[in-house]
C-alpha cells in the first residue's frame, strides 16, 4: 500500500529498532493512529528524553538521570560488595530479583579481540579503581558464560589477583553461551546465590 510519507517514515523508524522488520514496523506504525494525542505526545517526549536527559552514573556506569543513580546513592545497599555485568539491561534483570543488595558495575561488553573490544575499550579500569577506592570486599562476575565473558573474567580475576578483595562468578546454572536477557528469574536467582568463589584474600596472601 503506498502509505502517506509521514506513515512511511514511521515505519522506517520503528525498523531501526533491533528485532523488528518491515511487517511488525507498518502494524506498529498504524498503530499509532489509534493513541489518543496524550500518549502519542507522551511517546514524543519519552524517545526526545533518552538523548537530552539519559546520561551514565559517574560511579556505576548504568543508566541515569543524574550524575550518580540511584542505586549507588542508597545508603541501605551493601555497599562493599559489587556485581559486574556487562550492559545496563542486566543491572534491571538482577534488580527484579529483589535478592541482590549490593551496588553495580557496568562494562559495557566484553573483551573480544576477534570483534577489536579490548580491555581498554570497556569500564574495567574504573571498576579497579573503584574496588581500590571504595574498599570494596567482594566482585561477584555476572556476564554471560561465553568465550567473551571467561576472557573478561579471567582478565578481571588476573587484575585483583594481588588485591584484598575476594572474587566470586555466578554458578554454572546459566547455560553455556546463553544470553542473560533470556534466562528465567528462579536460575538467575539460584546462579547468584549459589555463586563460586575464584579467589579469596586468603589464597593472595599466600
């Protein structure tokens, strides 16, 4: 059908999105007609937000709205312990769990010589520097068990391994290559609490 060129632009639009191709885009796109004008400007406003006021936390590297998120600036976490993942989705996957009370950092990606993504080219130097300054007790290794993710852990375990902190990885309940996205809660929750140690303070005194 040869749609009016706002309609078409729309549809090109809701196409760059990862996952939708040119069937969903058009019945989103027409969708859209059917929203009463509040929500459609609400949506405007919403997508205009996430590049003027979306910016990333200063301590954690997650998503924020301020210079420091909120979940670094709650003073009832766990604050000497942090899990290390490797995107901002996975910070909202293990938040729904409402098991974990630690603090964050986030990566963003995974060593991947092959891909050109080396150490320097993600936050593992601030995550250092954070354990370093913060006192941090423990690095709980949450990144998907991928060639990618055992590199960056070995690499991480290879930075701390002279430092007093002790560093655990998430059980091996979560299969092997699989995407955090996709892995239920109850597994993610089972993986986290009965992740393993693989260093301690008192294997680097030693």
């Amino acid at each position: 059908m040869n749609y009016p060129t706002t309609i078409k632009h729309l549809i090109e639009c809701f196409k760059k999105l990862p996952g939708i191709g040119e069937k969903t885009a058009e019945r989103l796109a027409l969708s859209t007609l059917n929203l009463d004008a509040e929500i459609i400007h609400l949506f405007s406003e919403s997508l205009e937000n996430t590049k003027t006021k979306i910016r990333r936390c200063e301590v954690c590297n997650n998503l924020s709205e301020e210079d420091v998120c909120s979940i670094c600036k709650d003073s009832t976490r766990e604050r000497d312990i942090v899990c290390v993942v490797e995107d901002p989705k996975n910070v909202a996957l293990f938040e729904k769990l409402g098991s974990y009370h630690g603090l964050y950092h986030v990566l963003d990606g995974l060593i991947s010589p092959l891909d050109g993504i080396n150490p320097e080219d993600i936050k593992i130097e601030t995550l250092i520097d954070r354990i370093e300054k913060d006192n941090i007790k423990e690095v709980i290794i949450a990144v998907k068990p991928s060639i990618e993710g055992e590199t960056t852990s070995l690499y991480i375990l290879k930075l701390l391994e002279k430092k007093e902190v002790v560093v655990s990885k998430i059980a091996h309940g979560v299969p092997l290559g699989a995407d955090m996205d996709y892995i239920d809660t109850l597994t993610l929750e089972m993986a986290l609490e009965d992740r393993k140690k693989i260093s301690n303070k008192e294997e680097n005194n030693s």
